[in-house]
C-alpha cells in the first residue's frame, strides 16, 4: 500500500541509512566491493539514480536481502511520483 501523505522512501536513502551507515561502509568502498563505478553508488543514494533489476541482485547478495526487496521500494517510489493528478471511474460506472 502507498502512503497518500508522503512521498514513499528512495532506496538510495534506505541503502545509505539502514546498510551503509551501521555498517561504516563509505560509497567508494561499497562501490568497490561490488565491482560498479562509485558514481552509480552516489547517484543512488541521492535519489538520482533507480534501483535496475541488475542492481537489486548486486545489492541482495552484497546486503543479505532479496532483489524483490530493493524492486519494491524502488516500484512504490516510482508509483508515488507517477500518479496521476485526477481519477479515472471504473469502467463498469463510466456509461
């Protein structure tokens, strides 16, 4: 379920402070660890870069979670922000 009051959390902010941060890792290090440019690690974490499909298994397996995981905060986030500004009636009220 999406929140209606707030803009639901970027993953990058998740990979920063739920995995990140406790375990002291810096973006150059993570990076590293999983073989990208530091550059796809920052601009993930700023939110200018989307969780791909091949980035959630490098994350999954790096962080012990799943790909589903980091697809789904990636997925309500991109919803949130793609909902449209009016409603449409469902078809079966619509004649």
């Amino acid at each position: 379920m999406l929140p209606e009051n707030r803009v639901p959390t970027h993953p990058g902010e998740v990979l920063a402070e739920e995995f990140l941060e406790p375990l002291g890792l810096t973006q150059v290090a993570f990076a590293r660890h999983l073989g990208v440019p530091v550059q796809r690690v920052n601009e993930l974490v700023r939110g200018k870069r989307g969780v791909t499909p091949a980035t959630a298994w490098l994350l999954s397996q790096a962080l012990e979670t799943t790909p589903g995981f980091w697809m789904s905060l990636q997925a309500n986030h991109d919803l949130y922000r793609a909902r449209p500004e009016t409603d449409v009636c469902p078809i079966a009220q619509a004649s």
